[in-house]
C-alpha cells in the first residue's frame, strides 16, 4: 500500500528547522514503506532531495562552509 506524506503548509525553504526535521523522517518513513519501481516512490525521492539539500544549505550557512549541492 503506497505511503501517504502530507504536503506541507510552507515550501520547503520556508519551514522551521523542526518543520524540516520532521518532514524529512516523513518522507524518510514513506519511502521504507513503498514498493521499489514505483513512480510514487521515483517522487518521494525527489522531495526527499529537495528536504536534504535544504538541510544542507542551511548547515553550510551556520557553519560558514560551502554547500556541496548534487549536479
């Protein structure tokens, strides 16, 4: 049965830390929980990346490093 992940009330740049957080175990959860091949789960992986990047980003910020983005 395909995971149902909740869409967020912000775009992903615009959540709190601990709304990010807890999106990205979401999704994280959601993507276990999905059969392999499956175009639900290609898009899950997707907007897990956007979470992760995001992350990321912030990270390099508070820390005054680069950010290392996937080409």
């Amino acid at each position: 049965m395909p995971a149902k992940v909740r869409t967020p009330p912000w775009p992903v740049g615009q959540l709190a830390t601990f709304e990010l957080r807890d999106y990205r175990r979401e999704l994280e959860h959601a993507i276990e929980r999905t059969p392999e091949q499956t175009a639900e789960r290609e898009t899950l992986g997707q907007r897990l990346a956007e979470v992760l990047i995001e992350e990321e980003t912030r990270a390099a910020a508070r820390t005054g490093g680069p950010v290392d983005l996937p080409a």
